[in-house]
C-alpha cells in the first residue's frame, strides 16, 4: 500500500512540473548577456525626453514546480543622476540567485564588467526575512546595466511602472491546483497585454512624485501577491490565510503574537503599582503608557511580531521592534484592568491595506487600542516625543485592523488630531527700514511633535538657530528662549527677539512692507493642471498668525491689503485675512485651516485655486506715505 501511495504521488508530481513547464513555453522577451548595441549607442529617450533612465526590458516568472521567481531586468542609463539605478535592495526568506552586468561602449566595443562578490551581502531585515544589497560596478552616463536573481517563493508585488520610463514589462505568474495566489492590482496606467498568467505593460510612464502624497507604493501600477495554498505530493502543503477574520485568529495563535501576550506574567508586579495608586482609568492609562515608553526605546525596525520574549525586551534589553513595545502596552494596559486590543497596520511606506485582500505579509506594524469612558485611544509607545493620542506619522495610513477573536474589525488610522500654530509678531519700524522686535510660537500637537523632532537633528539649540536665520533672508536673531521643549504633554513655546534687514522697501516718501514677514507663501506646492491622486496633508492644520507692527513718527498709512474670507469646497479648508491700523499701529490676523486632512482628486483644482489666492494675498504689500512738512 506504501509503494503505491509513492507511486501515486511520483505520478502528480511528475504531471505537476509537466503540466507548468507548458505555460513557460512561450520565447523570453530577452537573454541575459546578449545586449543590443543600439541600446548602448542611445543618448535620450524619446518618449521622455527628462528622464535619467529608462527600463529597457523588465521580465519576471513564476516556477510553481520549483516555488522559485526569476527576474531579468535591464536598464540603460541616460544621465549621471540615473546612476542610482545600479544599486538594488531584494527581500527575501532566503538567499538569492544572483548575477549582474554592466556595459559600456568602448572605441566600438561592447565592454562588459562582472558584478564583485564584494558588492553583494545580505542584511538581516526582521524575523525570517533578509535583504540582499547589490551594486554593479563601473556604471556611467551610457551604461547599460542588467541583472538576474531568483528568489525561492512567489514574488511579494510586481511593479510594472517605475519612477523612471519602462519600455517593457512582462509578468508570467502560473497557478494550478497544488499552488494557488490572489493578486491585488493597483495603479492609474493600463496594461497593453492580459492574458491568463501572462501580463504585459508597454510604453508605461514614469511614476512622478507628487508634494502631499502617501507613499508612492498605493499607486504605481502593479501587483500585489499572496500566497494561499503550497500543496505538492511528497514535498509541502500549507495553507493561507482566505480572510481577514482568519488574519486575526492567525496572529493570535502564533508564538510570536499571540502567544507573546498571554505570557506578560512579568508585568503583575508593574500593573499592582499603577492600581495601588487610585488614579482615574485615562490616568492609569497614562501611567502605563510613559512607563513602556521610557523603558524601552525603539530600534527602528518595523514589525508585526515580537522575536524576543516580552519579559526579554522589558527587563534586559531594554529595546525591541514596534510589534515587542506595544504588545507589551497592550498586555499592561489589560492587567490594569482596561479594554485594550492590539491593532495591526501597514506604515505610510509600506502601503495600505486593503479590505478585499486579506494579507499576513503586508502587516508591519502593531499599535495599541483601548477604551476608556466609552472614548478609544490609539497608542503607539515607540516614539518618545509622542504624548498619550498622539500617533506617529507613519502609522496614519488608511486602516488598520483589530485583532480579537470575538470580534475582528477595521479601525481608522485618520486623525483629528491637528498640528497647530499661534504665531504673534510684536514688531516696530523704524524710519530708515528696520525692523526690530518679537516673535513668540505657541506650537502644539502634531506642530509640537514636529518641532521636537526638527530640533533633535541639531547638535545644540544654537545650531538650531544659525539654520532658522540662513532660511529667511535679512534675519538676525539676538535672543531665544525654549519652553516645555522636554514636555511631550504641553506646548512648546518658542520666543525669538529678532532684527530684520531688507524687508522694507523705502521709495521716494514710501515705504512698502510685506506684512506677512517670514510667514509669507511664495510657492504653490500643487502646480500640475491635473492630479490624479489624493492630496495627504496627514492630519488636519490650523494656524494662526497675529501682527502688531508699529510704524515710525511721521509716516501715516496710505494703503493696506483688502480683508478676505475664502472657504476651500466642501468647507475643507479655509482662510481669513484681516488688516486695519490705529494710529501709529498696523493689526493683521491671518487664519489658515485644512480641515480634511484628505483631499481628493475631483477637488485637486480648488485646492490649487485655493493655494494660489493664498500666494497673491500675501504678496500683498503695505504703503506708509510720509507726512507733509
């Protein structure tokens, strides 16, 4: 009975790679080492003419009986910016199969440099998953640059468009009854060619960067995979994950999850302290949250599993992966007595999720959310300069999802939360054109949270200001002073005394001032006609700009801007501009509202109309006449 169940599978197995290899028949579109000169001789790219390089031809397949993916690609290089283009990054389970070429033309001849074993090496990434470098060698203007690895799984995505032109595409992904994959297209470009398990992408553009765009991955057009079933006779059977429901009940069984959270016995001790102190629920909250976020500090790695043991990363390491921090959040807040699940996500970089393609490897990320008098707070521990609410940028990206048994649903990752700015300017001129006085910032939420990281890059608080004063021209600033800058849970105000030169213009008996100072918009951010993706200003924006400016003894106002409202469609956005003086004193209170932090495509030229009435609003000059006799 053993020898003809053997037989029997020798028999599917042998069908199986016969049965694929038929679907493979079909010629390469291009064989590595056997370059066209023409390529080589090619100084501009046509049908763009900007480019810095080109994809000459990009070709990946599938091997269902080898679970293996091979990609060809080969680029030709048009300036020397484009050089960029032979440095590469490939994620994989395992080591790759790698070769790569560069070509040059030289006195008529093909030159051909090898890729150095030196330039490739693997890096560890997080889990199981590895990365390997490569970089290709003597690449220049001209070049033409190839390479080939093969990885043993199926492809995480396919990219047909590039940030650079691609001439060809072509994508070969065979599926049949022992390997089974869904796949999730995105993009705005058509493909030339669909057929079965062969797709074609001809002529495609170049994927242009956009300002206030989400990570580009949500819509270069492309392939997103999946794996759902791996079942050959005599060598491997898994099956995947089919819905989201399954997604949750998967993490909760696995020992790196799951499992992880219902062995935080080391946490009783910490939890008895927090209750013994009677504090309200949002204020044991808070307790708990500071306490995880001052004991262990990031290491920048992104993940939705902790590899370390909880009670690891909390008593002796001291730092762990995003997924080990706030699965640790999670299990605190829970022994304190709080309603709290952990919720899984894909940061801003990694793309969205989405809600017909239920996925394990597109999560990276674990936050934490919990419910206190009928209100829920999401929580993210990893970042010291975030207060309690406050969760990082990158994880404000479309939704994340709940992970509970009882109850697996999608959670919003939008926030409320806005960056605000009051901004007061406490300014005197004098008669011969300068201008000298206060400025004082009141900053807080998401506008705190910037300032404290902008000041972080700088090596002291002096550095800090040599780079504010080289941002705006003519400024001089003589004193300054920082407050509640070690405070994540206050405002930070920052006090400036300032002298500015060359902000006024004096003509004759005039003198022309743009009120608007250092706050002045001059450039339009939205400046194509049409957009064809949603505008992301991540979180909603309110600011505030107030000016008190005197103006010297014998100079009388002879004319200010006109005083404007100007509502963005659907109430989005906003904007009020208010002028009037009294006396030797000028009063402007400027208002600036994004009330959506999502503004879609169908808007985009409101938006743009908008930006622009802004522009010329603070082009808008003030005119003091001098007084007769």
């Amino acid at each position: 009975m053993l020898k003809i169940n053997l037989l029997k599978n020798t028999l599917l197995f042998i069908v199986l790679i016969q049965f694929s290899l038929l679907g493979y028949s079909q010629k390469s579109p291009m064989k590595f080492g056997k370059i066209d000169i023409e390529d080589l001789k090619m100084t501009v790219y046509d049908k763009d003419t900007t480019a810095e390089a080109v994809i000459l031809c990009d070709y990946g397949v599938f091997s269902p009986e080898r679970i293996e993916f091979t990609r060809h690609c080969r680029i030709k290089i048009l300036k020397k910016e484009g050089a960029n283009w032979a440095n590469n990054r490939v994620r994989s389970f395992n080591k790759i199969i790698l070769k790569a070429r560069t070509y040059n033309l030289m006195n008529g001849e093909i030159e051909v440099t090898k890729m150095k074993n030196e330039s490739k090496y693997e890096e560890y990434v997080n889990g199981k998953l590895f990365a390997t470098r490569f970089s290709l060698a003597n690449v220049r203007e001209g070049s033409v640059i190839e390479y080939q690895y093969t990885i043993p799984w199926i492809p995480y995505e396919w990219r047909f468009q590039q940030e650079i032109p691609v001439i060809w595409s072509e994508l070969r992904m065979e599926q049949n009854e022992y390997v089974k994959f869904q796949k999730n297209f995105f993009g705005y470009e058509r493909l030339s060619i669909i057929e079965n398990s062969r797709w074609v992408a001809k002529d495609m553009p170049a994927f242009r960067k956009e300002p206030y765009m989400n990570s580009i991955t949500n819509y270069l057009t492309k392939f997103e995979f999946d794996v759902r079933k791996i079942s050959i006779p005599g060598r491997h059977y898994k099956e995947f994950t089919t819905s989201w429901e399954e997604v949750s009940e998967k993490l909760l069984d696995n020992e790196n999850f799951g499992v992880r959270l219902r062995s935080a016995f080391f946490l009783n001790k910490e939890a008895k302290k927090i209750n013994e102190l009677n504090l309200s629920d949002i204020e044991k909250a808070k307790k708990a949250f500071e306490l995880v976020k001052n004991e262990i500090t990031w290491d920048e790695i992104n993940w939705k599993y902790a590899y370390s043991t909880l009670n690891h990363v909390f008593n002796k390491k001291k730092s762990g992966n995003s997924a080990e921090i706030n699965l640790i959040l999670v299990a605190l807040l829970d022994k304190i007595g709080l309603e709290v699940k952990p919720v899984v996500l894909s940061t801003r970089n990694n793309g969205l999720l989405s809600p017909i393609f239920p996925t394990l490897n597109k999560l990276n990320y674990v936050i934490a959310r919990v419910k206190i008098d009928e209100k829920y707070f999401l929580l993210d521990a990893t970042d010291k300069l975030a207060p309690f609410g406050l969760l990082p940028k990158r994880c404000i990206n479309g939704k994340g999802r709940l992970v509970d048994k009882n109850s697996s649903v999608w959670i919003n990752l939008e926030t409320s939360t806005k960056s605000k700015k009051i901004i007061f300017f406490n300014l005197s001129l004098s008669n011969d054109g300068e201008i000298k006085g206060n400025i004082s910032y009141k900053l807080s939420d998401y506008a705190a949270y910037d300032f404290r990281k902008l000041l972080e890059e700088y090596t002291s608080n002096d550095e800090y200001i040599k780079y504010k004063e080289s941002r705006y021209a003519g400024m001089n600033i003589n004193d300054y002073d920082f407050e509640n800058i070690d405070d994540v849970n206050k405002p930070v105000i920052a006090k400036y005394e300032i002298s500015l030169q060359n902000n006024a213009d004096i003509i004759g008996d005039n003198i022309y001032i743009n009120p608007m100072f250092c706050e002045k918009m001059d450039d339009n951010p939205f400046k194509i006609e049409e957009r064809k993706y949603p505008v992301d200003f991540i979180h909603p924006i309110e600011k505030s700009y107030i000016l008190n400016l005197s103006i010297p003894d014998g100079y009388s106002v002879y004319q200010l801007p006109e005083p404007v409202k100007v509502v963005l469609l659907n109430n989005k956005g906003s904007f009020m501009y208010s002028i009037n003086n009294s006396g030797q004193n000028i009063q402007l209170t400027y208002k600036f509202n994004i009330n959506n932090a999502l503004i879609l495509p169908t808007e985009y030229n409101h938006l743009k109309q908008f930006y622009d009435y802004i522009i010329n609003k603070h082009s808008e000059m003030i005119i003091l006449k001098k007084n007769e006799g």
